[in-house]
C-alpha cells in the first residue's frame, strides 16, 4: 500500500463528505485522533481502516489505495456487497441499512421511479428490521432468489 497515497484520499474523502475528522471518525468506528494522526501522517490507515471507509461510505477500495478509477461504487457493487454478507444476518442488517438509506437519499428527487422503488424497499427494510427471526429468514432467502446474479 502506498501510504502517501491513502493519507491524501482519506482527508479528500473527508473533505468531499464535508466531514469533520470526527464526524469520519464516527462513520468508520475509530477515533477522532486516530483519523489527526493518520491525515498529518503520523500513523498509517490499516487494511481494516481502508475497509471501513469502504463499507461505511460506498467507496472503492481501489479507489482509496490508488486514486484511480471512480470513487464511489455503483449501485449494483453496494447491493452485491450486502448479498455477500447475508449469511451473516447482523452484518447483513447494517449493509441494508446502509445502502437503502444512502440509495433512497440520493435518489428521493431524482427520478419518480426511482423514489417510488426505493420507497417499497425501504417498506421493506423497514419489515425486516421490525420482523422476527422466521420472516427475516424469508426476505433474505427472496433477496437471493432476486439478486442471485450477483451471487456469481
């Protein structure tokens, strides 16, 4: 990993966020220190750091370790990461949290479709975290029969 590299893209990511370090710190589950002493080079971002901007903010990996490529990941790249993680049903909750919230904000104003889609899945997000273990089961097993070509 070129640490050089990574420093100047997490402050950029901070910046383009308009986060403060704390806020950042907030979002990834570090402290608002350990994010100071990573910008003003003193420490080094871990693997488990680059991972949770990634997770936590929809940004790419490649992105953050390389400036290349685009920044964010797409829509299909959220929704794979949270069928990757449906055997885990406690981190498959935050990821659904985490990509309906962020999918229904940006696009509320958009496009109509979009909001009237997001809408029903945010219905359904909303059954989900309410429903007990029987029908949360059922959802995730309808979610991988919709999105198994993602699963591939």
């Amino acid at each position: 990993m070129n640490n050089k590299i990574i420093l100047k893209n997490i402050k950029k990511i901070r910046k383009i966020y308009n986060f403060t370090q704390k806020e950042l710190a907030e979002k990834i589950s570090v402290s608002r220190s350990t994010i100071g002493l990573i910008e003003s080079g003193r420490s080094n971002p871990t693997e488990q750091i680059v991972h949770n901007i990634s997770v936590s903010l929809g940004i790419r990996k490649k992105w953050i370790k390389t400036g290349e490529g685009p920044i964010k990941k797409s829509n299909e790249e959220l929704i794979k990461e949270v069928i990757e993680n449906i055997n885990n049903i406690e981190e498959a909750e935050k990821s659904f949290l985490k990509v309906f919230i962020k999918l229904y904000e940006e696009n509320k104003k958009e496009d109509e479709n979009k909001y009237i889609f997001l809408k029903m899945l945010n219905k359904m997000l909303e059954t989900y975290i309410n429903g007990d273990k029987n029908l949360q089961g059922y959802l995730i097993i309808q979610l991988e029969k919709s999105f198994a070509e993602y699963l591939e």
